[in-house]
C-alpha cells in the first residue's frame, strides 16, 4: 500500500470534489470541455486514456476503493446542489470517512443552504468568489452566511486567486478580503485554499494579522508559474510554515474526476517537501501529523470511522 512508503503516515485528503454522474454528463455535452479534459488527463501518466463517465459508475464506492488503495482515512468533498442527494446516501453508507462541505451561492438562497448543510450534518460550506461578483465582506449578503455557519459550527472554505478558464474575476479573488470577517467573527474557522492560488504573499500576510484563517494546499499549485519569482512546493511550505506554523496548514489534493481518482503524487509530493523541512526548521512528526490528518479533525470536529 502507498501509505507504507510514507512512513505509514496517516492521512486525510480534506479538499476533493464529489461530481456525479449526470454533472460530468452535462459538463461533457460540450465538445470543448471533453477537449480540455482530454488534454488534462494527457500529462498524467498514472491516469491512461481519458474516459467519459459511465451511468453505472458508483462514486461513493469509487472512491471508498481509491482511499482504501491508497490508505486515506478520509475525504472532504465539496457538494454542489446536484450531488447532494447522492453525496448523502455515499456518507450512510460508508460513515466517517466523507466530510461534506455545502457550496453557496450568494445568490441563490445561500442562508437557507447553509441551514440545510447544518441538518444534514455536513462539516463546511465553500465559497468561490473569484467566480462571483462579490466581496466576501460586503456584510448584508455575507454576514447572514457567516452568522449562520457559526450557530451549526462549519468551516468556511474559500477559493480566491485564479482558477480553471477564463470566467473568474479576480477583483473578487483577494484573500485580504477575508480579514474583517475573520476578525468579525472569531468563532469562526476559515480555510483559504490552494494557498490563495496565486495570492500566496496575501495569505502569509493573514497568518499574521488573523487567528483563525488557515490555508489547504490542495492541488498541483500550478498558480507558481504566473507569479514574477519562482517557488517550489517545498519552499511555499517553508513559506507558510515559518508564518503559520503547522496548526494553520491543512492537507488536500483537490481530487475531482475518474479515471485519474485520487491524486497520490500530489500526496507524495508534498509529504516529500514537508518531511525535508522539519530538520532544518525544528519540526517533528506530531506537526506532519497536523499538516496531514489533525488539523482538518480540529477545525470540523469530524469522527473518523475507527
């Protein structure tokens, strides 16, 4: 098993997408997203030919195999409205190993669905504003949300920074826009992801101007090659280790779609630039083990299926 070459780590991917059957069905009736999906999967060795999804794939139990092959304890995945119904019966039939995070839309009864994410037990709900039109401070549209992701205690987890294709609007994709919430409402845990995509420098800023924001790593960072210096992933997590520390840095892969499934290079990847740090930097196994699967359980509360 993969986990035995990481020194039996244990692990949580707490950023991954659930995505159905019938949204890969729609996504792929355009003709340009299976070209761009083809041409994704084309620089992924492990993954093979790129498939379209099957009506009798079961994707619970797809990826229940992908973290029983690989050993992860656990997923988080972000739940649209339309993998909700499916997502749920996945999370009764495999208990403590699916967090689930709601996504809101500001604009479509984003309150009503933060409430509905508290009664079925989900441990988050997701934000994208870099694909909206707001800034998450703007307080009658925001406010409302936060104040009621506090009373059902969820995570609040925020792509800012760039994203797939043109559409985003990075006006709206500044992760300075999170502090006056953040100070606002310190009960609240917010988790900005892919360490800001792009807006790295930002996020470090908010390790230090803020208590409860913290960053997820998921994801393959691609956002390094647009900035005007060059990183690698070992020195991004040099970066936020020394601002942050190893109790504001979460675990993810951003693992989306079949064939590929879960995304262990990513996983060995930064396991790998993680474990070559802690000597030069003081750290120990106790933080990898909040980097990897701690962490994510504090900021949820979330019951592992032991």
């Amino acid at each position: 098993m993969p986990v035995e070459e990481l020194d039996n780590l244990e692990v949580i991917d707490a950023h991954a997408h659930f995505f159905t059957y019938s949204m890969l069905k729609e996504w792929f009736s355009d003709p340009k997203n299976v070209e761009r999906m083809k041409a994704r999967v084309k620089y992924q060795t492990d993954v093979g030919k790129f498939e379209l999804p099957d009506e009798e794939w079961d994707i619970g139990q797809m990826w229940i195999d992908e973290m029983d092959r690989y050993g992860i304890s656990a997923m988080g995945m972000m739940i649209s409205p339309q993998a909700w119904d499916e997502f749920n019966e996945a999370r009764k039939k495999f208990p403590g190993r699916f967090l689930g995070y709601a996504q809101i839309d500001p604009d479509q009864d984003p309150v009503e669905t933060v409430k509905r994410a508290g009664r079925d037990g989900f441990q988050g709900i997701k934000l994208y504003p870099s694909s909206g039109k707001h800034h998450v401070y703007e307080r009658d549209l925001f406010y409302p949300i936060y104040e009621e992701a506090k009373k059902n205690n969820l995570l609040v987890i925020i792509h800012f920074g760039i994203t797939i294709g043109n559409e985003a609007n990075l006006r709206y994709g500044n992760p300075l826009d999170i502090q006056r919430p953040a100070l606002d409402f310190p009960e609240l845990n917010f988790m900005i992801a892919h360490f800001g995509a792009g807006f790295f420098r930002e996020v470090l800023m908010l390790m230090y101007q803020t208590e409860n924001v913290v960053m997820d790593s998921s994801g393959s960072n691609s956002w390094m090659t647009y900035l005007p210096y060059d990183l690698t992933i070992q020195k991004i997590f040099e970066k936020a280790l020394r601002a942050g520390a190893s109790c504001r840095i979460v675990f993810g892969t951003d693992s989306s779609f079949f064939p590929r499934g879960f995304r262990y290079n990513i996983l060995e990847e930064q396991y790998q630039a993680v474990k070559a740090l802690c000597p030069q930097l003081c750290y120990s196994d106790e933080d990898i083990s909040l980097i990897f699967k701690e962490n994510i359980l504090r900021l949820t509360d979330f019951q592992l299926d032991i």
